[in-house]
C-alpha cells in the first residue's frame, strides 16, 4: 500500500461519524475532531480542532453527503461533510485561507471555486482514513499553529496529512444518565443482598419505582462508547465474578461471570459495551468489553434470572433502556443564536375565497375577512441521549425570527410541562379584513400567503432531577439542548383576477 493510502471503492464513510486523530504527537494523540462555538473564542468560531476529549459530544458529531461526482480517476465517490452542530458544510475559510471550517450554507460541487465543499476520503484500512481537498489538492492536517488554532484542520500544501480514526456514530448506543433495565420476562433488574456480601443482580420486579432498580450511567468518552455501571441503591459499580463448576468429565468446566455490584472504585469496574437491537429505540444488549461476551438472564447454580456474561447470544440477553427519573425542570436556557441551523425557508399560498364584479362596466371593492396569526411547533429534545422522563417542565424563553431573520427575540417565557421530544403547536390568531379591488364584469380569487421558517437552535441549560425514591440531583450547564420550531408568521393577502376562460369554466 502507498504512503497516501489506497482508494478503496469498497469502503464508504458512515453517515454520521466522529473522527479521531491517530497523529504521532502524544499532545494530539487520541483526541475528537470538534466543532468550536462562538463560546470557545471569536477567533475559532466555526473552526475544526482535535480537543475534545470524549466522543460524545453535540459538536463531535458530523454527517456525510455522497456527491454525484468522482475523483479524477473515476474510481472514487466525492463527499460532503456537514456539522451536525450547525448544519453547515466543511469548506476553506476563504478564498485567500486553507482553514477548513464549517460555514457553508450549501453544498457547492463546483471545483474551480474556493468554496467549493467536496473532499476525496482515502482509505488505509476501514477504518482509517485521509482526506483530500478536492478544490485545492491538499490533504487536511492539523495545524502546529499558531495559537489558538493549534490542531484545527487545514488544507496543507506539501503533506500526505493527518490520519484519522473514523468512528460509526449510529454504532454509539448513548444511554441516559439514570435508567432501568427491564429483561426479556417482563421483570426489572433489581439489585438485592445475599449474607450482606454479594449484592447481586436480579430480574424479580416489576415496580419500576423500587430505588434498587435504578443505575447510574458512566460513559468513558472512549471511541468504543464503552461505559460503566454503578447501583444507585449500594453506590457499587457493577463488575464481574467468575464461577467455574466441573462437570463429570475432570477435563471439562463451564464458567459463567455472574455480574454483581460489588466494586468500589472505577479502577475495579467491569466495561460494557451497549449495543442496540435491531428496529428498536430503547431495547438493547450489554457486552463485556474485550471479549464481547453479552450478558443475559440466567438460571443456574441456585441463582433464578440473575444477570451473567455468558455466550452464546440468546433472547434473554435483550434487555429494554428506561429512564428512571420520576420528574424533570429544565432551567437557565441560554440559546446559542450564532449556530442556529436553518432547514427550510418557504411561502406557503392558501386560498380564501372568490369575489365576482357583476358590473359589466365599472369596477368594484369588496372585503372579505380572515382569521390569520403566527402559529408555531416547538419541540424540545437532546441532540446526544433519548430523555424519557415521565414529565420535563422547561422554564425558557422562546426564541421567534425578527424581520429579514438577521436575528432572535425572545417572545416571552414557558414555565409548562412537555413530554420529551413531543411537538407543542401554538396559534394566535386574529380576525384580519382585506379589501379587494375586482374589475368590471371580473371574478378575483383571495390568497393569505404566510412566510414559514423551520430551525434549530442549540442551547446550554441546568438540569433538576427527581429521582422515584426523592433524591434531587442537580447538573449544571448541560450542552445538548435543541430547540426545533417550525413557524409561521407575516401574513398578507393577494388578489387574482381570473382568466375569462377560467370564468366560462
């Protein structure tokens, strides 16, 4: 293989990835390509930079578009890459930079502009991956300087560029923060105490409100998504125990690794890997990390459906994610205005009602009336984990577009309760009149035409969780919030003088 890799047409970039730097520089090594907010600094603004630290990130996110086009030999398909944060493409800075930022509103396929958003991926392995600046030529490395742009991407004249790891987001099972996990027989996982040692664990019950069924998750920011698991009622982290029972042959055993909650520390925790199940939202399988051994329901050795790692893959290892958080308030909503994402601009045209001008020789004016308003969807949701607490009662302002949408004000403040994720239409409506002006011997037809804007704005906030048994937990600036509105707003009316032929029709 050559030292620029191999242009593979077997291997396709995920749809949505993370990438991480595999670069010799310890200083560099192993960190997540990150978009940086306006938060991070002016001068970042819409920069790339490998700094973050965990792969599970809103900002660490980023999508592929295939291209329709080719490289120069045909062989291989062009992409674009968007930021998930801010919904604008990968492109240089400008036509006089080589930074490569994510500010551009569209994808641009035309190769003899600066703006243009195609990259070649060449591929190592598949795995690992280098990227080509279709426009300029040059590979994407990162930056040695100067500060602050020290490891943000760029377009390096002269380089074979930087390596990167590609990780499959949609591989990423990312769990909430406090859950349950309900087995295959219909019974929550409980943790309970036998001789006041083993705090083992047990699919038994069926309240989902028992303190001993809840768990807290530790995700290790790894490009596996590995995590830990800590028993919220004995404060342990699960791990496992090995039991190895002889069977009649003496060259024979079978060991199964019962999982307990029985480590004190991280250090002595056993990692999972959760995966998902196919076509399901919230079922899943957990899997010890390194030997990929599920874990499952098991009856054995006196123990009845207690959780053990054990292979093969069964049915009793699918096991059903629910949150256990009994109420949630979200607070101290700070919108990032500066990354808000456009989806869709548009006019819609509703027809109101037809006038017809019986005088065959001077015109006519006629009102007609009309209820009009702005009417908004507002959904709140997380661009990172699936919150399904059974109630979240947000306390925010709702960010409405002014004028020409150069900016946001803030329409006034909800203090209600949402089901997360579920989408809240709002009317205020109006009775409005427009008088039309109708030709001699004419019929016009009234049109409301309506300006609709879709969009999403990212926003920090503060979290208090009510947990079933009345602890309060409180986390402060929270970075995965999403705002989605649909809105529609400016309402006028329009008149159409009908055609004789559509009159005599």
């Amino acid at each position: 293989m050559s030292s620029r890799g191999e242009e593979s047409k077997y291997w396709k970039l995920p749809k949505f990835l993370a990438l991480q730097s595999t670069t010799s520089d310890d200083h560099r090594n192993n960190r997540y390509l990150r978009y940086m907010r306006k938060a991070e600094g002016e001068d970042l603004h819409q920069h790339l930079q490998f700094s973050e630290k965990e792969i599970v990130k809103p900002w660490s996110k980023f999508e592929v578009e295939p291209s329709s086009s080719l490289d120069k030999r045909g062989s291989q398909q062009l992409v674009h890459i968007k930021c998930c944060y801010n919904n604008k493409y990968w492109s240089r800075g400008s036509e006089s930079s080589h930074w490569i930022v994510a500010s551009a509103n569209e994808a641009q396929e035309d190769q003899s502009l600066w703006s243009c958003t195609l990259f070649l991926p060449i591929f190592l392995d598949s795995k690992r991956v280098r990227f080509k600046h279709v426009q300029s030529g040059f590979y994407l490395s990162l930056s040695g300087g100067p500060s602050p742009h020290i490891d943000c991407l760029f377009a390096n004249r002269g380089s074979d560029g930087g390596t990167f790891l590609v990780i499959d987001w949609d591989s990423l099972v990312i769990l909430p923060t406090y859950v349950a996990f309900k087995g295959d027989n219909g019974m929550y996982l409980k943790a309970f105490e036998i001789n006041r040692r083993n705090h083992n664990l047990q699919f038994s019950t069926e309240n989902d409100t028992d303190i001993a069924v809840g768990n807290e998750i530790f995700p290790t920011g790894d490009d596996h998504g590995s995590i830990r698991i800590k028993s919220i009622r004995f404060n342990l982290f699960w791990k496992t125990v090995p039991t190895t029972r002889r069977s009649l042959s003496l060259f024979k055993a079978s060991t199964r690794n019962w999982i307990q909650a029985d480590a004190g520390n991280e250090s002595a925790a056993q990692l999972f890997l959760p995966r998902r199940v196919a076509d399901s939202d919230n079922t899943i399988t957990l899997h010890l990390l390194g030997t990929g051994t599920p874990c499952r329901r098991l009856t054995s050795h006196g123990k009845k459906d207690c959780l053990a790692a054990l292979s093969p893959t069964a049915k009793e290892d699918h096991m059903k994610v629910e949150e256990c958080v009994k109420e949630r308030v979200i607070t101290n909503v700070r919108y990032h205005y500066s990354d808000v994402r456009i989806f869709s601009k548009k006019i819609n045209r509703v027809f109101i009602q037809t006038g017809k001008n019986r005088n065959k020789e001077a015109e006519d004016t006629m009102t007609f009336k009309y209820t009009s308003g702005r009417k908004r969807t507002s959904t709140w949701k997380s661009s990172i984990t699936k919150k399904v607490a059974a109630t979240v009662k947000i306390k925010a302002g709702i960010p409405l577009p002014v004028p020409a949408f150069a900016e946001f004000a803030i329409a006034g403040e909800t203090d209600k309760q949402y089901a997360w994720e579920e989408a809240k239409e709002l009317s205020e409506g109006h009775e409005a009149s427009y008088t039309a002006t109708i030709p001699a011997n004419k019929t016009v037809e009234i049109y409301a035409t309506e300006e609709e804007v879709s969009y999403d704005i990212p926003y920090t906030y503060d979290q208090l969780d009510t947990l079933h048994d009345g602890t309060v937990i409180s986390k402060k600036d929270m970075d995965d919030g999403i705002y989605s509105c649909k809105y529609c707003y400016n309402y006028k009316f329009e008149s159409d003088v009908v055609t004789d032929d559509k009159q005599s029709s």
